[in-house]
C-alpha cells in the first residue's frame, strides 16, 4: 500500500491511499518521471490538493510506502507536480528523487515478512542488486558496535561487484545486512559508524575467482582494507 502526501514542512498528512504504483524507480538519483498511480481511493481529494498547493506554495509531495497499519517506511519525493488523469489510473509527473530498480521489490518483500534468510538477493536480477543495496541501507540499523571481528566470504558466492557487497553485507550483519554498496561507501562504513568499529581478519575464499570477476575492483576493495588494517587471507 502507498499513500501520497503534500510536502508542507510539517508532519505528513495522508491524502489518499494508493494500491500500486509504476515508473517509481530510477538509474538517476533524481529524474524527470511518468508515474502511474494504480487504484486511488481519493482521486477527488489528490486532484484538489494539488490544485490548491499550486496557489499557496510550490507543488512538492511525497508518495510513501506504508505499511499494515499505514505508518510511513520509506519515500519518494516528487517536485514541481503535474497531474493527469485516466479512467482508473492518475499519473503525476515531475522530477522524483527515486531509488534504485529493485528497491520497490525488496521493500515488498519486508513488507510480506519475507525477509527471513540469508541470500535472499540473488533471486534479483544484476541491475535489481543496487536496489537490493539501497533497501538493506535503509533497513539495517545495528545497534550493537563489535571490535576486532572475523569474517569469511566465497568467491563462488557471488557474480558481480553489486554481489560481493550483499555478500559483505550479510557476512557482517545477517539477513538483509549491509557494509557498503559502492568502494566509497565501503571505505565509511571501515570508519567504524555501521555497527563495526573494526574488522581485524578477512579470509576470501576462491579469491582467484573474485579477482577475475572484480578485476582492478578486486586490487580497489584490496587497499581499501589495507588501509584500515584488515589482514586479508587469500585463498
């Protein structure tokens, strides 16, 4: 279930609830957007609000993903709105802050308690995984800070760079767990403020594997824990 509200600076107020919506995601962090809106329980209230916000202040909203209860989980903001409408369907346009393909799919899957193993992620496809690392961003949030920890990934494991950082991710913080989704971020979360403040042996299994597949990325990711004094076992 979706909602969509009004960007007013104050605590979101629900317009209408939405059933579906379709063209949320995006490659770009913020992009000129078609996105349909299936199934509107209030097509008259979310056309009139958008009339009136036009007259009173700039036409930014938000759609939310909500969940059982209809507590917000996440957003997208959407801005300088436009509004059109079909039989059944209302499309807004505007430019929308999106996440990654694939994030929409994860967030379904928590929403529908289907987060409760491991590996979960290689049934997404490749340009799925950035979302999937988005998805896991947003919903792992340690709260315990561990030092000196070991941990062990398998080149076999994983088919990409996208794979090698939902590998990690889970490695260190379990199901849906995430260290990084890029070599920078990677480098942050080394940092100590993602629920490890330090890794002090890393065994990569078939890494000769990895290091064809990742190729300079392997050497990147290398230094990267060289420089916070991870010792690196390669085998």
């Amino acid at each position: 279930m979706f909602g969509f509200a009004l960007d007013t600076g104050d605590d979101p107020e629900i317009i209408t609830l939405i059933d579906e919506v379709k063209n949320i995601e995006g490659s770009n962090p913020i992009t000129y957007k078609k996105i349909r809106l299936v199934h509107v329980h209030n097509i008259p209230g979310l056309i009139s609000a958008i009339k009136n916000a036009t007259k009173i202040y700039q036409n930014n909203g938000f759609i939310y993903n909500l969940d059982q209860e209809n507590n917000i989980i996440s957003g997208t903001f959407i801005s300088n709105i436009k509004i059109s409408k079909s039989r059944k369907n209302i499309i807004l346009t505007g430019f929308a802050w999106t996440s990654p393909k694939g994030y929409q799919k994860a967030m379904d899957m928590q929403l529908n308690n289907e987060m409760i193993e491991k590996n979960i992620w290689k049934s997404f496809r490749k340009d799925e995984l950035q979302g999937w690392l988005v998805y896991a961003l947003h919903s792992c949030k340690p709260e315990i800070i561990r030092e000196n920890i070991q941990i062990q990934i398998d080149g076999n494991e994983f088919y990409s760079l996208d794979g090698f950082f939902c590998t990690l991710g889970e490695e260190i913080h379990g199901v849906s767990g995430y260290f990084g989704r890029n070599i920078y971020s990677l480098d942050d979360c080394l940092r100590g403020d993602f629920g490890v403040k330090s890794i002090s042996e890393l065994n990569w299994l078939n890494h000769e594997r990895s290091k064809k597949l990742l190729k300079t990325k392997f050497t990147e990711i290398l230094k990267v824990f060289k420089d916070y004094n991870v010792k690196v076992l390669l085998n």
